[in-house]
C-alpha cells in the first residue's frame, strides 16, 4: 500500500522534479520511490550545483527545492552528533543532542510540513480589507510577512476564517525565527507592534519575561497562535490541522530545524528564493 504521505509530495511534484530526481513514469507509478530519492546526495548535486542563485527554482520547483534541503538535513543529521544553535545574531554555539533533532525530523509528516512551509512563502500573499471604524471606513493593509498586519486581521475575518489566520501567524513566527532569525533578532517589532502581537496570543506587556527581541516573542506566540488555531476548530481534525497541533508541540525543534538547513543549504540564496529580508 502506497505511503500517502508519498502521494502528497507526488501531489506537489511537476513532471520537470520527476525527470530530476532520476524517472517520470516509474516514479509515479511507484510513488514511495520519491521519498528514497530525495535524500540522495546526486539529487543534491543536481539540484543545488553552483551557479544557480541567480536563476532561483530554474531546475527544479520551490516544493522540490525544499524537500531535497530538509530531507538531506534529516540525512546528516544522522551522522551529527551535535548541532550550531542560534543563540544571537551572527553567535551559534555547539549543542549536543543532535539526536533530538534527529528524532523529530525523522517523521515523513514533519518532513512534508516544513517543506510545504518554505515553499508558501515563495509567493506571499498581500492586500488590504476594509474596516468600519468609529471614524467611517478605513482601508487595512495586509502582508504574510508582517506579523502585526497579519495578527490584525484577526479583528476583522469571520470567526470560521480565524484558525487558518492563526495557523499562519504560526507559520510565519516558525518561518521568520528558523529561516532569518538574525534579520527578526535586529529589526524589533516596536513597542505597539509587540503589545498588539501579545495580545493576539492572549497575553499582556505585564507578564514578566517577554524580552523585546524579534525572536523571543515570535518563539513565545509561534506556538501559543498555533494552539489557538487548533482550538477554534470545530468537528475533527483535518490532518493539516493534526500537524498543527504537533507543530505547536514541537516548535522549538522545528524552529531549530529550519535554522539547521538554513545555515547547511538555503544561506546563500534566501533572497532570491523568499524576499523576507537579509542579515
């Protein structure tokens, strides 16, 4: 029985990614061969050769892309006995338990999130809605990559819309901490950014220990806004929704993830893949 987890990534995969990673037809007649190729060091080779960073996905999609950096990550990994974690900007420091990482990144599912994590902030989403105020109709902004935008919406959208709000603020704290913590670390949320976005996830500038760094309130509210996604579901969990809640379980792991491919594949090209900043 065919691994659907290995659908999904067929799902996602064009017939330019097949022929990349060896055989179209074979492998979508035989859909669990995928997950094998990816991890290759030669699809590696193939996809991430030198002299590809200013023709961003020419060889192979952003999903593809991506899989093949987390999937070679889950590979070294298993030969690491220690990790470089982010502590500051431009500071790692060795920490020995590369098994944990290794642990939770051995999972297909956790895999597939991440990777279909990267690849949705190669198209982000903007634009602006229109909101009755005590003062008549004002137009607000909104932008995937800015947190407080983001978490303004929440005022605005129907209550059925507001888990998938969440689950995006989620998204973006996990992505902004793993793929570019030194640029969140260095450009502050300000003041009545900070508060706004604390409030969003149920809490208060009053509550002792919430620095003002980028990062620590993002790695404080990234899991407390996928929480809250999951909470505001009604019915049964979707299994985008089950991954959520293990995100939300996991996030500091994820987070650590994200900064251990980063740092091993993406460094060079995270400008032309994402547009989210630099360091």
């Amino acid at each position: 029985m065919t691994d659907p987890t290995a659908l999904t990534y067929l799902e996602h995969l064009t017939d330019s990614d097949l022929a990349l990673l060896g055989e179209t037809g074979p492998l979508r007649r035989q859909p669990d061969r995928i997950l094998e190729r990816l991890a290759r060091r030669e699809t590696y080779e193939a996809g991430f050769r030198p002299g590809g960073a200013d023709e961003p996905f020419l060889r192979a999609s952003p999903f593809l892309t991506f899989a093949v950096a987390v999937h070679r990550a889950a590979e070294e990994l298993g030969a690491s006995t220690f990790t470089r974690e982010w502590v500051a900007p431009r500071q790692r420091v060795p920490v020995f338990d590369a098994h944990v990482l290794r642990d939770f990144v051995g999972d297909p599912l956790r895999r597939l999130f991440l990777v279909e994590l990267l690849a949705s902030y190669t198209h982000v989403a903007s634009g602006s809605v229109w909101v009755q105020t005590a003062r008549g109709w004002r137009r607000r902004r909104f932008s995937e990559l800015d947190p407080v935008r983001l978490a303004s919406l929440l005022e605005v959208v129907d209550e059925r819309d507001r888990p998938g709000v969440y689950r995006r603020l989620g998204d973006l704290a996990l992505f902004l901490t793993g793929v570019f913590p030194d640029h969140t670390a260095l450009h502050g949320l300000g003041g009545v950014g900070r508060s706004r976005l604390l409030r969003s996830g149920g809490l208060t500038d009053a509550e002792p220990g919430r620095e003002a760094g980028g990062v620590s309130v993002l790695e404080l509210l990234g899991p407390r806004w996928y929480r809250m996604a999951v909470r505001q579901v009604r019915g049964p969990l979707t299994g985008t929704m089950r991954a959520t809640a293990d995100m939300a379980a996991h996030f500091p792991d994820a987070r650590r993830i994200l900064n251990f491919v980063t740092d091993r594949f993406l460094f060079p090209f995270r400008s032309h893949w994402f547009g989210a900043g630099g360091d």
